[in-house]
C-alpha cells in the first residue's frame, strides 16, 4: 500500500494487468452479487435528472423496480446503491444478443445524457473502501475477470485511468503513472 494524498492505493492496482474481455464474461458483474453498485450522494440527484432518458433502454420490470424503489436506495451500511432486480441483476442491466450491457452508459454512448455511469462501476474492478477520512482503492479480484497477462495487457489503474481522473482528477493519475513506470 502507497498514499497519494488521503488516498491508500493497494500496490497491485499499479503491478497487476487487466482488460475486461466482456465476450467471454457476458457482462456478469452487472448481474451477479448480494448487493447493488455503490452510488455516491451527489450521484443521486443525477440519476433522477436523467432516467426520463434512460428509460426507454431498460425492461419493464426494471421500469417498475426503479418506479417502486426509487433511483437507487440505502445499502446495509448506510451508503447509496442501485436496487436489484427481482433476478438479483443491478435494474440498469440491459441484455443484448446474450451480453449484458449499463442502460445508462448505453444513453451515454448514444449521446443521451453526459453521465456515463456510477462512478463505482466506471472504475471496476477498483472498489473504493472507506477508512475513516481515508479512502482505499483495492483491486477486487473475481474469477470470471480472466484478463491476459501479457505486456499488451493495461495495468489496472491504466485500465480505469478515465474513471480514475473522473473521481481524483489528472494530477492523480500522473502520479499514478510517476510510481508505476519510475
């Protein structure tokens, strides 16, 4: 572990490789798990901002989940998270020819909206855990993440650098980049 201002970084973050390979994954870390993403508080108002835009790219069950429960809802520790579906799926997940796909980041690629997505999901596989007035980023490992190993492959801060200068800015990254290559 390393500290860039009141942020803890797990070492692997900048000596492990990772790139998702969503054809062999099918999108399942929008699907699988016993909670839903994290929503930071600032995310929520954006949220509710854009779902008349993002509707149209959900299912109507998730229509009626996000109409029931709201935008997202309180999480057993006291934070923010997506709702799940009634199939334990995040209810922006949208699937397509078999892939799972973000409903939001869908709206966001077709120029619907300016959000892409909950920042907790744009920096997978980094989670962002709360220690006090600390931040830590740790890489979360899963089993159906099988990235490649090779030099072609983007260390994990390289493959979350846009998320990553999203959350703490390019200076961050930088310095990011100062540790990982000195």
């Amino acid at each position: 572990m390393f500290l860039i201002n009141r942020i803890l970084i797990s070492a692997e973050i900048i000596t492990k490789r990772f790139s998702c390979d969503i054809s062999e994954c099918r999108g399942i870390c929008c699907c699988d798990g016993e909670y839903g993403a994290p929503v930071e508080f600032g995310e929520i108002e954006v949220l509710q901002s854009i779902l008349k835009d993002i509707v149209p790219y959900l299912s109507e069950k998730s229509n009626h989940k996000i109409k029931a429960e709201g935008v997202c809802k309180r999480s057993v520790w006291g934070g923010y998270e997506t709702p799940l579906s009634d199939d334990g799926s995040c209810v922006y997940a949208v699937e397509k020819n078999g892939i799972v796909f973000c409903g939001i980041e869908l709206a966001w690629k077709d120029g619907k909206i300016t959000f892409r997505k909950p920042i907790s999901c744009h920096l997978y596989p980094v989670r962002v855990r709360k220690f006090g007035i600390f931040e830590c980023l740790v890489y979360e490992h899963w089993d159906i993440c099988r990235s490649h190993n090779s030099e072609n492959t983007p260390l994990v801060f390289e493959f979350v650098s846009d998320a990553l200068q999203r959350k703490y800015g390019a200076d961050f990254v930088d310095r990011l980049r100062e540790i990982a290559y000195k």
